[in-house]
C-alpha cells in the first residue's frame, strides 16, 4: 500500500544574501490513510518551512531544491502552479496557526466559505450553502446560520480557529497539514480542537500532520512522531515507542526537559546551550555541541539508521537501543 | 529547595506572616466609547459606556519565600491581578498590603521602597526591553538612578547582576536584538535583580521559550529563590509549569478565585469543577491517544460576565442556585479554598 502522503528526502532551502539557509535538509517521513504523523521541535528547526513545502507555498528567495513530495504516488515537487491549485484546499489542506492567514478579514464567513466550495466543485449557492453550515455544525460552532453571516472579528480566537478548520473541512481533503493551530488557544478550548481533529481522521479518513513543539499534544493525538533539529528529522518511529525509549540524546533531552518528567521542585532536566544558526552548522552530528553523548566520530554526518524495527534516528551513539542491534 | 516547600506546606494552616495580602481587591477599566457611540450618547442614546471587570473581589495572602502560581484562561485577570501586586496598576477597590501597610498609604522613600522590592518579569522579553540601549545600560539604569550603586562600583556590579543571571559579562556591550530568546529573559531577570528585589512578580515568562530553553530559565528561578530567599507570584497557563514550582496554586476564571490550594492538593483532589475540567484537559506526555473532549462552550466575555458562578454555563454540575448566587471561596480542608456551592449540598 502506498502511502497517502510521502516526502522523501525533502530539500528547501533560502537562497538569501547571507547565504543559503538550509531550512529543510532531507526531511522524509510518510503518513496513511486515518492517521496522525505529530512533526516536533523547537522554533527554527523547519516545521512550518516542511508544511509549506508540501502545500506548495514555498516562496523566493526559498525554493524546494531537492526530494520529492508524494501524494498517492503523484509527485507535487513537479506539478505547476496551476495542477497544484487544483489539489490546494482541496484534497490537501493547511490549517494555520493563526487562522487570519485563512480567513480574510473583509468578506462574512458565509462568502469565504460558499467560495471555497465553489472553486473546485461545481455546486450551487444553495448547496455550497449547506456544505458550509455542515461543516461548522462538525466544529462544534453553535447556531451556524447566524455565525454564517458574521465577520471574522466578531469570533473568539478558538472559534476563528475553529472556522478556519471548518473550511480546511469543507472538501474532505486527504491530507491536512496543520501548522500550530492550537498554541496560542486555551486549553479547554485546545481540547475541543483535538477532539475534532481526531473525528476528522476516524471518520472522514484524513491523513494528518500535526506540527507543535508540544511533545504532550503529540503524545494523546498521533500515531507517529517525527523529531525535527536544525532541518532535518533526526529520530522517528511510533509515538509509545519513540516517547517512552528515545533513541537520540536530542529527543531524550526535549523529553527530560518536560515537567512533569521531573520530580516537582528538582532542577529540570535541561539541554545546555542553544540551537545552532541554520547559516552556519556545523559539520558532522549538528547537535554535536550539545550533546552529552558526543564523541570524535561525531564529526562525521550520522546516517538515519533503523534501530529497531520501524524506528530510526540519525546519531551513532543511541540510548535505548535492544541489546542485539547496538 | 525542598525545605522551603516543606515549611511551607506544614504552614499551610497557620502561614508566616504575609508579604502580600490582597483584601477584597477589584479592578475595572472601561472601554472607552468610539466617536459615532460618543455623538449618538450627546443626542441622548441609552449608549453606556463598557466596563470590563478584569478582577473581581479577590482575596489573597502571600507568605514569605512561598511560590504561589497563578493559573487560568487567556482574559480572566492574571496580569492585572499580577500588575497590581508589583504596585503598577493601582485597584479600583480594595486594598494590598505590602508587609502589613497598605499601598496607599506608603509615600516617600516606603512607597519607593514598596515598588523597588517588587518586581516584574514579562513574557516578551523583547518588547520590556529597550531596543537602543546596550545590556550594561539596561541593567545599569534603574539602580543608579536610585542611589543603589554609585557610578564607580557600577560596572562590577552590573556584571554581578549578569552573571546571577546566567550572562556572560562579556556581552555587556551587546544589544538585545543580538540575543537569543532564552538570553533576552535572562536580560529582563537581571534587570529585575539589580534593584534587589524579594518579590518577583513573573507574567507567563517563559510562555515565549522553546521547551529545553525553558528548563533553563525555570531552573535560574529556582535557584535564584534558593540563593536571595526570593517570594514569587508565578503567573502561566501552563500546568505543568505552574505545579512543578510553585508551592500554592491559585484558580482564576473570569476575574475571580475559583480555588487556592498547596500544589500537590490542587493537582490530586481539586475541588471546582472548573479547575476539574482545566485539569482534565491539559494533555500529557505520559497519556498517549487519548480521547479528548473539551470543556463545552467558550470563555464568556469579560464585558458582560454571567450571572451567579462565572463557570455556570460551562458547567456539568449547575443547579439553580448557581444560575443567580455568587458562590464565596471557602474553605474545603486545610489551607485549601473552593468557590462552587456544590459543597454546601451535603
Ligand atoms: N488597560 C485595559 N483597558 C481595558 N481593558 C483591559 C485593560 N487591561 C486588561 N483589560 C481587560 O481585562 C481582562 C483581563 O485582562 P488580563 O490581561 O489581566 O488577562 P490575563 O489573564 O493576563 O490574560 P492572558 O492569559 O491572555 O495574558 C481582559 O478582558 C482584558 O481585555
Ligand atoms: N523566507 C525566509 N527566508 C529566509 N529564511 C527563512 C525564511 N522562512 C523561514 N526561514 C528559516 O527557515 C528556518 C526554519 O523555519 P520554520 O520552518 O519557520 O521553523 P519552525 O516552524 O520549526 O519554527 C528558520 O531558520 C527560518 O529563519
Ligand atoms: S551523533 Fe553523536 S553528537 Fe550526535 S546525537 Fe549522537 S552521540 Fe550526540
Ligand atoms: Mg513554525
Ligand atoms: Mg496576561
């Protein structure tokens, strides 16, 4: 079986007067039908550049320089502009962390939304009508004939939030990209959002990634995790497995730094210095200088090995790792 | 560390005399109206103006060396309540003692020294910071300026102040755009430090931090409690932040107290069904493809609050009394406080 959505060997870089950023440097996972790929890590290590990669929304100086993006089989890296516009909000969709990126502040969410269904079926007012008062309803926005016909501003920011999901909904997309979307929210209002991302992918059969820096978010919503740093992936594999025996000292340190995973008023668990500039990495393991695991052979670029079945991390001096294959 | 909090719990009934004690304490700020709403109010329209009652009668009493987090959703009051304790925002009713004075009351060199001793920790360092001033200046300005330091000693002592801050004083020249997120914080604590406080008022101030950073800057107040036998009022929306460090945890929704409690209470026998449901929501990393639910319903408005229990309408457990009867935070068992009237039922 194919997956719905595979990137291989993602590159995008930002060809900028201070020199290339390397934003994304051969990032690959995939995700299936009805399933949650969670894609961590801290601010700068590429999330968002990798989910609008995928949505072809990289703009100048960034171009996508390498890899593919694979959509049931269909490589979008090579699509124009114009095939691309066709499967945008369509079968693939991105649900912004701030949903002003969506929703356009001058227009009632009813045009937003009847537009949206009419830009790629060929359906009735009426009809689009009714698709979007549906999708609302599967929201959990109350009255949605009368927050039809209001503004943008005239909602909270869970339930501006919430529209914005509503109209990613409106085509039953197969793959949502979902970029943040719920940290700036409150959490009960945080907990209504999960709760309808996980309906979505149970019922409608969406692929999902969900891009946070919140390990705890991942941990209740996905199916498999995928560690960002400095651009690339470096350990992936399913959630229960990668959380409770990380393989790579940088997603054993994010998980040490976690509260709750210290023992209350001890000094938390931290990873020393700070992530590297993306102009200027340095050569072999890039979490080399904060690792405490660190060795000579180091210097050299660690491959992404399988460790374990299905589980793979990009250093040569794991933790975790079964007794046979270390 | 641990025998601060020890002593603190085991005062939980009879606390060490308060730093801080909050009596009855409101404020409100009124929106003020737009022009088209000013002349329609001229020819006589019922135009009101809007209040919004960002804190709403609260009670609170901090003790010495405690560590009191201060928890709730976006708009229910944290910085104003926290804006008010650091002597800023001055309430619209009720009254904070500082040490057993009300602030009101204090003028000339204790009103200063009220305001020095307490001091506040934003969450965007970046914005508290001012962008045309080098580190040293930064740290330098307020302690010179009130005769903490004379001109002479102030280089060293600047650099004691970085250096408590986990600066490198080498960066003394730097500005803060040429600082990382993490280091910004460090510059806003040590700015803080410099007119040597006991209170430290800190309004989300690692929200902005990525998790490892956070650790970090966590960490440094810890230490910084141990070290300068420093009181917190440590305001997040983060739970699991709030219950790793603080000693008391107190519940805010919509500009009142809901609950005060010792953390490990509030974290294993909450009493209000809000402070219940805030709970059962915060994911986990320890509970995995868990089914979430959401508290139902939004966060009412501020400028127009429900009547009875704030919480009533969000609320599984409301019966009618709820609906009209605000309910007063009362105590549920030792050191601990609830407002719901569920526990008058039984
Ligand atoms: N200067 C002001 N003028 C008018 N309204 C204000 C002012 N300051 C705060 N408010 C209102 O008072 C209420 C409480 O605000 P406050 O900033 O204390 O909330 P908060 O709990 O700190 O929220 P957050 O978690 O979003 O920081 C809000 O409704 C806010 O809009
Ligand atoms: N338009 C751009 N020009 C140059 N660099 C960029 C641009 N957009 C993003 N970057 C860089 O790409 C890196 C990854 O950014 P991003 O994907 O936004 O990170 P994340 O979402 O993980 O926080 C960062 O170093 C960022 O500065
Ligand atoms: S490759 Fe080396 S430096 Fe990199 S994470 Fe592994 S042990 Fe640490
Ligand atoms: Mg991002
Ligand atoms: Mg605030």
């Amino acid at each position: 079986m194919t997956a719905t959505l595979e990137v291989r060997d993602l590159k995008t870089h930002f060809f900028t007067r201070a020199g290339v950023v390397r934003a994304v440097d051969g990032v690959s996972f995939a995700v299936d039908r009805g399933k949650v790929l969670g894609l961590v890590g801290e601010s700068g290590s590429g999330k968002t550049v990798t989910g609008f990669s995928i949505m072809g929304l990289v703009d100048p100086p960034g171009r996508i320089a390498g890899g593919k993006i694979l959509f049931k089989g269909r490589d979008l890296a090579s699509l124009s502009e114009e095939e691309m516009r066709a499967l945008r909000g369509n079968r693939i969709a991105m649900i912004f962390q701030d949903p002003m990126m969506t929703l356009n502040p001058v227009l009632r969410i009813d045009t937003q939304m009847i537009e949206t269904v009419q830009a790629h079926e060929r359906v009735s007012r009426e009809e689009a009508r009714q698709r979007a008062r549906d999708a609302l309803g599967q929201v959990g926005i109350p009255s949605p004939d009368e927050r039809l016909r209001s503004y943008p501003h005239q909602f909270s920011g869970g339930m501006r939030q919430r529209v914005a999901i509503a109209i990613a909904l409106l085509h039953k997309p197969d793959v949502i990209v979902a970029d943040e979307p719920t940290t700036a929210l409150d959490v009960t209002i945080q907990g209504q959002i999960l709760a309808e991302a996980q309906k979505l992918c149970r019922v409608t059969g969406t692929a999902m990634i969900w891009i946070t820096h919140d390990l705890s978010v991942v941990a209740g919503l996905a199916d498999d995790i995928a560690v960002m740093y400095a651009g690339r992936v470096v350990e992936q594999g399913p959630v229960d497995e990668v959380l409770d025996a990380p393989f790579h000292p940088y997603t054993v340190g994010l998980i040490g730094s976690v509260p709750s995973r210290n023992r209350r008023g001890e000094p938390l668990r931290q990873i020393p210095g700070m992530t590297p500039s993306l102009l200027d990495l340095p050569a072999g393991c890039t979490f080399r200088a904060r690792c405490p695991r660190a060795e000579p052979r180091c210097a050299e670029p660690p491959p992404m090995a399988e460790y374990s079945p299905g589980r793979f991390a990009r250093c040569i001096h794991p933790y975790n790792v079964p007794e046979m294959a270390a | 560390m641990s025998a601060a909090v020890q002593e603190v719990a085991g005062a939980g009934l009879a606390p060490r005399a308060p730093v801080m004690e909050l009596r009855g304490v409101s404020r409100r700020f009124s929106r003020g109206l737009d022009l088209a709403a000013k002349v329609a109010q001229r020819l006589g329209a019922p135009v009101k103006e809007e209040i919004v009652h960002a804190v709403d009668g609260v009670d609170l009493s901090i003790a010495k060396g405690e560590v009191v987090g201060l928890v709730g959703e976006s708009g229910c009051g944290k910085s104003t309540l926290g804006r008010m304790v650091a002597g800023i925002l001055p309430p619209s009713d009720g009254a904070i003692l500082w040490r057993g004075r009300d602030l009101r009351s204090l003028n000339g060199a204790d009103a200063r020294e009220a305001k020095l001793r307490t001091q506040m920790i934003f969450q965007d360092p970046y914005a508290s910071l001012n962008p045309r001033l080098k580190v040293a200046e930064i740290v330098g300005e307020a302690p010179m300026v009130h005769g903490i330091v004379r001109r002479r000693d102030l280089e060293p002592y600047v650099d004691e102040q970085m250096r408590r801050a986990g600066l490198d004083p080498a960066f003394r020249r730097r500005y803060p755009h040429q600082f990382s997120g993490g280091q910004r914080q460090r510059i806003g604590i040590a700015r803080a430090l410099a007119v040597q406080p006991d209170f430290l008022v800190c309004d989300e101030a690692v929200a902005a931090l990525d998790v490892s950073i956070q650790a970090q800057i966590l960490n440094l107040f810890m230490k910084l409690r141990r070290e300068l036998d420093l009181t917190y009022l440590f305001i997040s929306h983060d739970l699991g932040v709030v219950e790793h460090l603080s000693d008391r945890v107190v519940i805010m929704y919509l500009g009142r107290v809901v609950e005060a409690a010792p953390a490990e209470e509030v974290f294993r026998r909450a009493n209000h069904p809000y402070t219940q449901a805030l709970l059962s929501e915060v994911p986990r990393i320890e509970t995995r493809k868990r089914a979430f639910a959401g508290v139902k319903g939004e966060i009412p408005s501020p400028l127009n609050p429900p009547p009875g229990c704030h919480f009533h309408p969000r609320c599984p457990h409301a019966f009618d009394r709820c609906r009209v009867e605000r309910p007063a935070l009362k105590p549920v068992a030792a050191g601990h406080t609830s407002a719901c009237h569920l526990n008058d039922r039984t």
